[in-house]
C-alpha cells in the first residue's frame, strides 16, 4: 500500500477554468482556497442522498471572503476539482476499492492516490466564450460551459413545461434546451433563448452533430479515471469513479483492541472464554 498523503491545513486550489470562465463581476479568481471540512459541516451531506449536500459541505468549506457568488455558479469542472482536493485534505489523498477484474473475474483491491490524478486546464490563449464555424452552414457562433446553478435552471425550467403540458418531451427537449443555453451569435447581437432554440432546432443534422461532438472534447477538469493492473491476470483496465456522498465517507482497518470472538450459539461459551 502507498504510503497516505495527509494534511489538515487550507490549501488554495487552482481552478481548471483558471477563472476565465466567470463574469469578472462575480469575483471568481484562478484559484479557490479551501479548508478541511468538520463533522458539523459533514451532517448535511449525510441528511442528504443528492447533489444538494456536496454543495453545503462545499460552500462551508470555502476559505475565503465570496460575497458575489455561491458555489453553485462555478462550473462543473471547477466544483469536480475542489470536492477532490477537499476530500484529500481532510481524510486523506488514498481511495481503497475492491473492484472485479472484467477479464479474470477475480476481486481487485486497489489504493487510487488522488494526488496522482491528471486535470485538464482550460487553455488561457483561446478566446472565451469558444468561437465555432458551424461546418455547414458557416455561421459564427459563441459556446460556452453551463455553471451549475444553469443547469439546475434548465432541469427546473423542463420540470415546469412537463407538468404543465402533457405532451411535452422532457427528455428530448433537454438537449435543446441546453444547447440554446449554450450558444449565441458571434455578431454581437443580442442571443435570447428562444432566438437560439429555434436556430438549434432549424440547423441541419450535420451542423447539430458538430456541436455534440464539440461540446464532448470540452475535457477541463481532474481526470476521475485511472489505469489499474489486475494482480492475478495482469490486464490492464479503465477504473472511473464519481465524486458521490460515498466518495467523503472514509474505510478503516478493523479496530485491534475490540478481542470480539465468534463462538457456536449452541455451546457453552468455553471456547470463548479461552480466547480472552
């Protein structure tokens, strides 16, 4: 086993959007300094099973003056690399799994060391909001990343029109929807939403599939997957995790100084006895 990497001090996290992101009227730097939470801070991720308790014990573990903002109006990446240095800090950098070798079948314990994880930073000589040439039409349009809270946002929003019209497709709408959210003229006039849901929806099928496939090579952020080497077989596989309410809940070794003993319900306790 590696040997842990621990700390309980603040640290200040550099962020993958490195800032570049954020209205500069939120305040949002290239770096977040982060504290190690407590167990005060920890009762609301465990009263919660969804994303709402990340978000409490990462905003009570924000060291640093943030009257602007909330956490919720970081990016997804930005949140990603801050739960992770968060966990590191407070209960160590060292994840132990037991996985199932998909090649051999058998268990795989394995210790993932959070510090060694890669992240992706958002390049500071491209311009942002990304500037696209739609491959088919030629139109220039600005794309830029959802903040949480736009997100949450749009999921309210389709939550709305579903139950107010029956026929309403939540699923398929969803990519519309966001997408519409995400894009905008380059020309500067101004990009209202149901300006740029209707250019979405109008756009060729070649045009659309670009913007996925662009959308999907937006790669910022700690990489959260890692190469392990099964130790009965050898192959080597792709492990990929999530930053979930279980990602803060430490494991131990069991504790030595129980002596609990296991004897038969049906004997007479002797051969516990002698084992004290």
């Amino acid at each position: 086993m590696e040997k842990e990497q621990f700390s309980t001090h603040s640290e200040t996290v550099k962020l993958p959007s490195k800032g570049l992101v954020y209205n500069p009227s939120l305040g949002i730097g290239d770096s977040i300094m982060i504290k190690p939470f407590s167990n005060k801070d920890m009762k609301g991720l465990y009263a919660s099973a969804d994303e709402s308790g990340l978000e409490v014990l990462l905003e009570n573990s924000i060291n640093q003056p943030h009257p602007n903002w909330n956490v919720d109006d970081l990016i997804q990446a930005d949140r990603d690399m801050l739960l992770l240095r968060l966990r590191s800090i407070t209960l160590g950098s060292l994840m132990s799994y037991e996985l199932v070798c998909s090649a051999c079948g058998d268990s795989v314990n394995y210790d993932l060391n959070l510090d060694s994880l890669s992240v992706n930073y958002l390049s500071s000589e491209k311009p942002y909001p990304f500037h696209i040439t739609l491959p088919g039409c030629k139109k220039e349009i600005l794309y830029r990343i959802l903040s949480y809270k736009e997100i949450k946002g749009l999921e309210k929003l389709l939550e709305e029109k579903a139950k107010k019209f029956p026929k309403f497709k939540k699923k398929a709408e969803r990519v519309f929807y966001n997408f519409a959210k995400r894009i905008a003229f380059a020309d500067g006039s101004p990009s209202y939403f149901q300006t740029m849901y209707d250019f979405y929806s109008d756009l060729s099928a070649y045009d659309a599939s670009y913007l996925i496939y662009f959308d999907q090579h937006i790669n910022i952020g700690p990489v959260l997957k890692t190469e392990f080497t099964c130790s009965h077989c050898g192959s080597k596989q792709l492990f990929e995790f999530t930053l979930g309410a279980s990602f803060f809940r430490p494991k131990f070794d069991e504790p030595e100084s129980l002596g609990i003993t296991t004897a038969s319900p049906f004997s007479n306790n002797d051969e516990a006895d002698d084992d004290q």
